[in-house]
C-alpha cells in the first residue's frame, strides 16, 4: 500500500468564503499514482471546514446566509469571545458544515456522484490556515 500526503494552503480575503477545492485535490490524487483507495480531505483550523455539494453559487450564498442566521457573527454573543477571541461563530460554523471528507479512488480518479465536488469552507479568514489532502491505496 502506498500513501501520500499534500498541505493545501489558503489566506482567504473574506472572513467567510466557500473555495472549490475539487481540481486541487484531484491532482494530488493524480501526483500520488493511487488507483483504488482513499482520499481523505482534512480541515486543519476549528474555524474552517470541507464538504462535498453541488458548484452551484447560489447555493454558497445560501449556506453562508443560512449559517449567519444560525450562527450570528457578533463578539458580545459568544461565552469563548470572553477569552479575546471574535471567532465563536466560526466554531459553530464549522461543527455544522464538518471537518472533513472521505472519498473513494477507483481506477485512480475520485469516485463522486453527479454535481459532486469538494469545497473548502472558511468562517474566519484573513490569515494563513491549511488543509491536509491524504491518499491511502494501492
């Protein structure tokens, strides 16, 4: 069994943005030369998160909107902004959205469904965060 491990990075503009990440990870399942296995997609911040669903923008904006309605920004709502932190949002954000993604290789290209692609969810952007990309197979 082979593996092989890449660190995507990311500085995101926005505080809250959703980044298609499919491409990037498809070329590092290409780069490690696993034909059948797994590909685990990794959020390396607890403020960040990865998830598969449909390259669709209106559907980002409606999950960015409805994720704001659950979990609104603001440092006066949030029992851990107590400890100096602005980010207790974020947190929430990312339980809700997950942490990370598990998908199958099979003959050497992911194993999505229709309209699947991997996306990289950000709820407290602005500063340098990674996400692992790790494949395990034969």
């Amino acid at each position: 069994m082979r593996s092989y491990t890449e660190y995507l990075q990311f500085n995101t503009k926005n505080r809250r943005e959703i980044v298609n990440i499919g491409p990037r990870v498809v070329e590092a399942v290409k780069k490690s030369g696993v034909k059948e296995g797994l590909c685990l997609v990794n959020a390396m911040h607890i403020t960040s998160s990865v998830f598969i669903n449909d390259n669709e923008p209106g559907l980002h904006k409606d999950f960015l909107s409805w994720l704001e309605k659950l979990a609104p920004y603001g440092e006066d709502k949030y029992s851990h902004n107590l400890t100096g932190e602005d980010n207790g949002d974020a947190h929430l954000k990312r339980t809700i959205m997950g942490r990370e993604v598990v998908v199958a290789i099979t003959g050497g290209k992911l194993d999505f469904g229709p309209w699947e692609e991997i996306f990289y969810g950000e709820f407290d952007g602005r500063r340098p965060k990674r996400v692992l990309v790790k494949v395990i197979g034969e």
